[in-house]
C-alpha cells in the first residue's frame, strides 16, 4: 500500500498591480509615462518591437507621481510595434510591461 505525506499548500503570490499609467493624448509624437504606485521604480528601461523609431536611454528611476516622456515616431505603430518597459521593485524583482500602441 503506498502512503504519502501530505504537505501545507504554498499560498500563491498576490497580484502585483502594474504601477505605471501610459498617457497618450500626445500620440503619435510623444506619450507620458507616470509611476502611480506608492514605491519608486529602478532601472526602468525601453525596447520597441517591429517598425519604429524611439531614442536609446540609460535605465532611470522613477519615483511615484513622476513622469517620463518618450518620444516615439513610425507609420503604422498600432498594427505591428510593442513597446517593452522593464524595471525593478525596491526588493529587486524584476517586472515586464508590455504595451501596444
């Protein structure tokens, strides 16, 4: 007869609610990004996918209220280009947001 031991279930992470709000009323020229989470956010940094233009940046930090401008130019961005924001929580985790335009 084979027994096993049963073990206390690990309790499953909770959300973490992504703490940046995309502003696009500039669109297609510019859009705002703005940390309207409650802790600053580290080495935020910006890739765009598929056609597109967007000037290179050093990762910045950005604490809550704060906002940032990106400039970013192409035909046709909301048919084939994502852009990729990553950063790091105070404790390091390492986050990824992706956004279509």
């Amino acid at each position: 007869m084979a027994t096993s031991s049963l073990t206390e279930p690990r309790p499953l992470p909770t959300a973490y609610p992504v703490p940046l709000r995309l502003d696009r009323r500039d669109a297609p020229h510019s859009y705002t990004l703005r940390n309207i989470g409650d802790e600053p956010l580290r080495g935020i940094s910006f890739n765009l996918l598929g056609p597109g233009l967007m000037r290179a940046t050093p990762p910045v930090l950005l604490e809550p209220g704060e906002r940032l401008r990106l400039r970013i130019r192409g035909a046709g961005l909301s048919v084939g280009t994502v852009l990729v924001v990553r950063w790091f929580r105070p404790g390091g985790d390492e986050y990824f947001w992706r956004i279509s335009f």
